[in-house]
C-alpha cells in the first residue's frame, strides 16, 4: 500500500459524520451478472445489475439507463451528474464488459458519485481528491466486496503456433486506489461495524481475500473491535498515556542532567565573579598611586606599599580561579566543538560580574575594556569566536557513515492516481505493467505533522533584565587607547626621582611574580600593556580587514559523477574558509570543488557510486585566479577514502550518506594528513 493509512482513516470519518446515521451499515455481497451474449455487452443484465446497486445505495427513487459506449482513453465509466433529473445516464467502456466483476465494480463507483452528488459531500478541490472519496464511499456504502473483486481482472489465454504454444496474460485494473487500499478501508469499515471475520471474507476472491488477510496481517492494530466499547476506550488511554509518559520520563531525565550541568554552571559563575573582588581592589589602589604626591620619599613608600599589596591581590584571584581549573576544562572540552557562529552583527549581552548590571556589547572581539556604568567595574569581555584547537594533524576528525532510503516518487498519494476518469489500464496481449515501487512499509513518507507528536514551548522568563546599552565612553576600544602619562608638578623637595636617592635601585625589590607595575617598572613580556598588544591570542579591538571571500556551496568546477544519490555532508568548524575538493579515487578526476565559509557546513549530493578522495585547503582572502588564499593557508588530505554504494529493489533506493568535520573533534576517528602547498597541488592538480 503506497498511501498513509491515517488519510483513508480520515475519509471514513467524513463520511461517518455526513451519512453515517442514513445507512444501514448492511454488505452486499458479490452477485452473478452476465455481461456479455454472444460477444456482446448483455444490456439488460447490467441494467438489472445497476438497479441492484441502486437500491443498496438508497438510490431506488432514481432511474439509472445504463448504455456501453466508447470512452476516453483509460476510463471505464461515466455518470451524468449534471441535471437533476429522475433519470441518470452512466455510460460503460467496452473493454470492461469482458469482465464480470470489473462492469459491478465501474457501476458501484460510477453510482456512489450519484450518492455523494445527492447528499451535497464533497472533499478537496481536485477532480482526483473527489474520485478517491468516491472508491472509499463505495467500500463505506457496503459495496466493498465488490469493488475488492473487481478492481483488478485477469484472463489468460493459450495461444499455439507453429507447434509453440504461448500464454497470454491480461489485467485490468479499474478504481483509483490499488486492491491493497481497498482491502484497508474494506477491513477497517468492518472492524468499526463490529462485522464479524467470516461474514467480512465471504464471497471475496482467492486474490481479494488474500489482500485483505495481508492487510490484517500489517496494521492488525487498527482493526481492534475493542475501540467500540468504553473498556477498550479506557485500556487505549492507559497505552497512550503510559507512552507518553515514557516519553516524559526520558525528557525528564535530560531536563534533570540540565538542570545539574546549569547549577554547575551557576556555581563556576559565581566563583569567577568573586575572584574579581581582589581585581577591583587592585584597581583601586592603582588609581589612588597615581595621584600627585609632592613628598618622593612618600611617593617612594606608596608604590612599595601597592606593590606588595597587589601581588598579594593577585595572589588571591589565582588561588581562586587555580581551584576552579579542574572545572573549567571539562566545561572547555564540552563547548570547544560546539560553537555556532552569529546571525548578522548582533550585539551580546554579558553581565557585571561584581553587581550582575547587564551589559549589551559588540560581538566579534576577542579583547576590550568595559566600564560598568553601576559600580564602575572596569573589566575585560572577549565576544570573539571560540579558540581554536591545536595542530589538525596532531586530532583526530570525525567521519560518519549512514545508509539511506529514498522512496521514489511514484509512492505519492497525488502521483498514484494517474487519469482523469475512472481508471482502466487494459494491456491486450501482453501482461500489463508491474505496480509502481512502494516503500518498504507500503506508506509515503509524509511531511505532514505527527498528531501524537508534543511540542515543547520553551518559556519566557517573566521579567528579564533589561540590558544597559554602554556609551562611548563606557567601551574602552584598545586600538584607540593612548596612555597618557599623568600631570606633571612641581617638586618642592627639589629631588627629581627615587632614583636619583642613594641606593634607590636597590631600595625596590623586582616585582613579584604574578603583576605588573605600572609607571617606570617595566612589563613583563608576556604581561604587556594592551596598547602594545599586536599580535597572538590578545588581540587590538579593530574591526578585521576585508578580505575576500564566497558563499558556501560556491561552485569553482562543474560537477561530475552526478548520477547516484550518494550525499557528502561537510563540516567546517575551524574559523577559516575552505576550499573542498572531492576527486574519483581510480581515475584522479576531480568531480566537486566548492567553496565553504568558516563556521558553516553544506552537503553535496547526486554523488555516483564508487570510491572517493577528499581534499580541502583552508585560509583567508580567496584569490579566483589562482584558486589559493593568500593568508593563513593550509592544506590536508582527509585522512581515509569514502566509498558510496547504492542499491535499488522494488520496494526503495538504498544509498550511503557520509558525514566529515575539517576541524579535529574530540570524538574524530581518522587523522589528518597535512600537506605542503606543492604537495597539495601535485594531488589535486594545478599551479
């Protein structure tokens, strides 16, 4: 069966709501007709046959004059809906007269569009969406034996020459769903009804039968007599209840792993702010340094006294933030490979770690001074992108490997129903043409939402926050910060500086390790102020030079090898563009190269069968005429080829999806081959 079973579900209750009170539930069972006397349509029988139908539909007040006519390629029947009228004219193909229960068949339809035409029913917009309720009425109606036997006919007929003798198979196939859906809605209809299994298989076929044993056999989950009764109703509830409930449960559990990781969070949180406590402090006493002292030798003992002060500071916050390293490098391991780069230029909002003021900052840089305007905290925020990690060669990457199913088309509910009338597929002389694929299970896959499925609506918080929006003044950009050394006075005590004191060099210890002492001491090397800071991790808050680039899933070469339906998905989760080749492992070609941003992943697809070798090279500023970047370039080798196979039966294509990171993971499976520039071009070819 290639339609969801939950549409023929939905048609039956239409109809149930419409009619269901006016019928009288009852079957009719198959009856004998003669079609055809002497090689032509029997009349009188049919039209014997057609009032037959019509007094089980109701439609005794109306007088059917049934004739046998050319139709229409592939149409079996016509019924005139047009006047209203006592008398209706339904018009039979020739072809099916041939066939006793294909002619009971095109008449329970072509009548069941009378009842729903007297009855006002109509569904959907389609002449199809109409002629599929129509097959599901008749089945509704009761007529679903009949259409069960008729919907499908075969004759076989021998044939000898010149001493062969050969057999000639003939179906035709008449209703606008296949024998497999008739069987469901047949089955369906009878379970709802309470009839019972033997009255339901009597008078079917061998092959009508057996469709509906196979159905039963299926989804014998929805044919439960149960759902009639409130006992069965209430042993229903309790099932989907304690499946939901399972379903709680297993969020529950994920909420409750949150919800510890949260208070972990929280905990380290909290202790990084205490740890700027002593920081402020320092602040403090630096600034109270740097006012005017007319006396050098008190001048002499301040800066002593706030050295030694600070360092005991600072001694403090590395002690903190030393207990908390343990900490802090599973929360690193956790987020390093988890970063998603920002929608646009939005601003970030960080909070105060000494009052919690909620700041809204520029994103994209790594270093710069803020100012808080409550307590006038004045602390550095990074908003850059996570740091990277080390040598690509020196971690693993990450590949995974799936199989998929692609179900063909032709499965489609809409694609199913081909023709415009009622559908007849006669094929004289030869065996007619095999059904369609199906999905594996017999249903199309839909897009169409799960009723079961629970949504969760994530919830606002009450009253948030409302972030400060800081000045000018309040963002200290360090490419434009300038030290300015303080006033100048005049010494009373007429002695230029400590130095000039006898033994004043050795009157000042060298700072101890863990600060720096701003003034005439020297910096450490790695402990330079910001201002001088060019280069490395630390970075001047300047907006980054332009440099050129593409749009992922740009396309450098013209695809080739676009046959299969293998699909490459690609990762790039360094903070460089990349350039990623894919080349045929047995003849060298290059069948895809295309560009892809930093931060950012594509997947390329139609990929043929066979074995392939992935290349890529990262960097910035993308030059088109040489195809290279020209800063920060690297090249590599995945580590491993991937091989896609693809197979197809009746039923779906089967076909292999790959998944790679270009960044190392913490989880990766395959090393990485790093590649000179020569290397890397002898490979791929060029330059």
């Amino acid at each position: 069966m290639k339609e969801k079973p939950i549409a023929f579900l939905q048609l039956v209750r239409h109809l149930e709501e419409a009619v269901g009170e006016r019928t009288g539930y009852a079957l009719l069972d198959p009856f004998s007709c003669q079609t055809l006397m002497d090689g032509r349509p029997a009349i009188v029988a049919i039209q014997s046959a057609g009032k037959i139908i019509a007094q089980h539909l109701g439609l005794a007040d109306y007088v059917f004059v049934i004739v046998v006519t050319n139709q229409k390629p592939n149409t079996a029947g016509h019924i005139e809906l047009d006047h209203s009228d006592r008398y209706v004219f339904v018009e039979l193909s020739p072809e099916v007269c041939g066939y006793k229960d294909a002619v009971l068949a095109v008449l329970c339809h072509e009548l069941s569009h009378k009842f729903l035409h007297t009855h006002g029913i109509k569904i959907g917009t389609t002449v199809l969406e109409q002629e599929f309720l129509t097959d599901v009425t008749a089945v509704y109606l009761g007529l679903g034996k009949i259409m069960l036997n008729g919907c499908e006919c075969r004759s076989v007929k021998q044939r000898t020459q010149d001493g062969k003798t050969s057999t000639e198979t003939h179906v035709l196939r008449t209703g606008y769903i296949s024998r497999d859906c008739f069987a469901f809605v047949y089955r369906l209809v009878c379970a709802m009804r309470r009839i019972s299994r033997d009255t339901c298989l009597r008078g079917l076929s061998v092959a009508a039968r057996e469709a509906v044993q196979a159905v039963e056999s299926k989804y014998a989950n929805w044919f439960s007599p149960e759902f009639c009764g409130a006992n069965g109703v209430a042993m229903l509830g309790d099932d989907l209840k304690a499946m939901v409930e399972a379903c709680q449960d297993e969020a529950a559990a994920r909420h409750r792993t949150l919800r510890t990781i949260d208070e972990t969070f929280r905990s380290i949180g909290t202790r990084i702010n205490k740890s700027h406590m002593p920081l402020k402090e320092a602040q403090q006493q630096i600034a109270w340094l740097s006012e005017p002292q007319p006396n050098p030798h008190i001048l002499f003992l301040n800066c002593v006294q706030t050295r030694e002060s600070i360092a005991e500071l600072l001694s403090i916050h590395e002690l903190q933030m030393k207990d908390l390293l343990p900490e802090l490098k599973q929360v690193e391991t956790m987020v390093s490979w988890r970063y998603r780069p920002r929608r646009g230029n939005s601003d970030e909002i960080v909070e105060c770690p000494l009052d919690g003021s909620s700041l809204r900052v520029p994103v994209g840089r790594k270093r710069f001074l803020v100012t808080c305007p409550s307590c006038k905290y004045r602390f550095l925020v990074n908003t850059g992108q996570d740091r990277e990690a080390g040598d690509l060669g020196q971690v693993p990457w990450k590949l995974i490997r799936t199989s998929k199913v692609l179900v063909p088309p032709s499965s489609c509910l809409v694609l199913a129903l081909l023709f415009l009338g009622y559908v007849v597929k006669p094929a004289p002389g030869t065996i007619s043409d095999s059904p369609a694929p199906q999905t594996a299970q017999g249903w199309t896959v839909s897009d169409s939402p799960d009723p079961f499925t629970l949504e969760q609506q994530r919830k606002k918080p009450e009253s948030a926050p409302k972030p400060i929006t800081l000045s000018d003044g309040d963002v200290d950009l360090e490419a434009n910060r300038q030290q300015t050394p303080p006033p100048q006075t005049p010494d009373p005590w007429a002695v230029k500086s400590i130095d000039d004191e006898p033994g004043g060099n050795a009157a000042a210890p060298p700072p101890p390790k863990g600060y720096t002492l701003q003034g005439d001491t020297p910096p450490r090397p790695h402990d330079k102020p910001l201002v001088d800071v060019t280069s490395g991790d630390v970075e001047l808050d300047q907006p980054p030079s332009r440099v050129r680039s593409l749009p992922t899933g740009t396309r450098l070469i013209a695809d080739h090898l676009t046959t299969g339906h293998g699909e490459l998905e690609v990762i790039n989760g360094t903070r460089y563009d990349a350039c990623l080749i894919v080349m045929d492992a047995s003849t060298q070609l290059q069948v895809r190269k295309v560009y892809l941003r930093a931060r950012d992943s594509l997947t390329l697809g139609r990929l043929s069968s066979g074995e392939y070798s992935v290349f890529f090279q990262t960097g910035e500023d993308w030059d088109n005429s040489t195809e290279d970047f020209n800063r920060h370039a690297s090249y590599y080798q995945f580590g491993t080829n991937l091989t896609f196979e693809e197979t197809s039966d009746a039923e779906a294509i089967h076909y292999q999806h790959h998944a790679i990171t270009l960044n190392p993971v913490l989880s990766g499976n395959i090393q990485a081959n790093s590649l000179n520039k020569a290397q890397f071009h002898s490979f791929v070819g060029g330059m």
